[in-house]
C-alpha cells in the first residue's frame, strides 16, 4: 500500500494536500524493538515513506524516485529509493554503461537511528555511524554500491565523489543540494499531527525529545502520514547552504564521511524567514565491516 501513494519522480514524491490516514497503525512495533535483533533498516522502511513524503511537502520536488531497471539493481528491500533530482539522473546515466548494484541511497533519520544504536551496541559489524541528522545519506545525495571497485570509474565520470576515507562502497554527488536536517523536521511534523497532547518543537534539530518520540514511533508508520497544507521552505539546500562542494571538503574534514554534521542554524534561519518558526508547536542493509555512514 505504501508503494500506492508515491508518485512518479516527475511529479516529486508526495501526494499533495492529502495524507495517508489509515494505510499505517499505531500497534505496529516500535523503533525501539529493533535495536536489539535483525541488522536491516527494512523493518522501518515503511514510517522513512512517509518521512520522505512529508519532506516532499516541505521542499517540493527535491527528493525524486529512483525506479530499478536498465542497469540499477537493489539490492534488498532497505533501500529507499529517493535521491535529489541531479544525483539521480547521474546515477542512471551511469547504470546505462554497465550495472550497479545499489545498497543504500536516501535514508531517513528512523533509518540512522537503528544504525548508530547498532554502533553503540557493537552490533551488525558497523564501524562507524553519523549521528541521526547528520548523516551523508539524509542528504539526498549519497549511495552504497555493491559492487564499487567494478563501477567506481564510470560513477566518477558522471558526478559522484568516491572520497570518504575507510567506507569503499560510498559516493557523494557533491554537485547535489544537502538536504540533511529536513527529514528531523519531518518527522517532528508527523509527530505532532499524530500527538498534539505530546508536541515537540518542529525546527529541524536532533535532540533528546526527539529522540525519544522516534524511538517510541511505530515502525510501520503513523496512522495520520504526510500532509502539504503548510507553506513549503522552497529549494532548501539542507544544513550546509549553499551545496557543498569537493573544495570545501578539502578544507573542512569534518564535512564528509561519518562524523559530517554542519551548522543545524541554516535550516532554522531559513524556516524563520519565511514565518514557519512561527507557527511550530512547542512544549540499510548493513553487513560484516560496514561503515554506514
């Protein structure tokens, strides 16, 4: 049911105006079951639709599908496949000359929550895990590939960055807007139109009270999903704005690779500006030797 309410990539990837009431319940087990058993960021895959969704709703457009085929191949069902628009097509341009195996491509704030419990736990053979918010694959611009040594050429040549020191299998479309801090938001909106007796602040930053309605949300997704009745936040280019590229990389190590993090006021200062602070309510597949960043 949930693969029913994307929408073509041409047209972004929420149904505007109308959210997906009745196709999740809440008796669904919770984020926090999972962080003891499996080692998939499938079991959430369901409540990350409707976060990519309501990010939809917040920054039409930015995110787009990626469809499987002509030489891109999934490989399982943790993948997610959202990526912004440039990062996309470059990625297929790059699948028509011979096949890639896709591990991992958009990931959401529920999907690092897992892996950096894994982290902490010792877990699922993760070596090292970005913060939920901060992680190089919440910005819409970055994938896992299988088989990297045999395509890390012909990805290179169509616009993705092969530089994050220790994890092989990952590329950055530096090229791309950053879009990381936008799924936190979203998913403070989900949470509130799902509570509105336990509302926690909508700006964007991961935090404690965040992270403890995450843990408590239901991994199948809420009852009330995506809605586009507020006012979008435009071409948001996420924490770091404008995109980043390779130059500034060089200069800040920081900015890639798993402890990549970035100024959490650019999402804030932007959503200020345009009267959305306003009106907030207050109060993967991971494997053996898996960097996941």
């Amino acid at each position: 049911m949930v693969a029913t309410a994307r929408r073509f990539a041409q047209f972004g990837i929420a149904s505007a105006l109308v959210a997906t009431s009745g196709l999740h319940t809440a008796d669904a087990d919770p984020v926090e079951s999972f962080v003891d058993t499996g080692c998939s960021t499938e079991v959430v895959v369901q409540l990350s639709e409707q976060i990519a969704r309501e990010v939809d709703c917040l920054m039409p457009g930015q995110l787009v599908e990626v469809a499987e085929g002509d030489g891109l191949v999934f490989s399982g069902g943790a993948v997610l496949p959202y990526l912004g628009e440039e990062a996309r097509d470059d990625l297929l341009a790059a699948a028509a000359l011979g096949e890639i195996r896709l591990n991992s491509a958009y990931r959401t704030v529920a999907q690092q929550y897992l892996i950096v419990r894994w982290f902490e736990a010792g877990r699922c053979g993760i070596t090292a895990a970005a913060d939920p918010g901060s992680s190089n694959h919440e910005s819409g611009r970055a994938i896992d590939v299988a088989n990297w040594s045999e395509r890390v050429s012909v990805l290179g040549a169509n616009g993705w960055s092969h530089t994050v020191p220790g994890d092989e299998v990952h590329f950055d479309h530096l090229g791309s807007p950053d879009l990381r801090g936008s799924d936190v938001l979203a998913f403070q909106r989900l949470w509130n139109r799902n509570h509105p007796e336990d509302p926690i602040d909508e700006d964007g930053d991961w935090g404690p009270a965040t992270e403890a309605r995450l843990s408590e949300s239901p991994s199948e997704g809420f009852a009330i999903g995506e809605s586009c009745a507020y006012p979008d936040i435009g071409n948001f280019h996420g924490p770091h704005k404008p995109p980043r590229t390779s130059e500034d990389l060089d200069e800040d190590p920081g900015g890639g690779g798993c402890s990549a993090g970035g100024d959490r006021g650019g999402l804030a200062v932007l959503l200020l500006a345009l009267g959305y602070l306003g009106r907030r309510r207050k109060n993967v597949i991971v494997g053996p030797s898996s960097t996941a960043c």
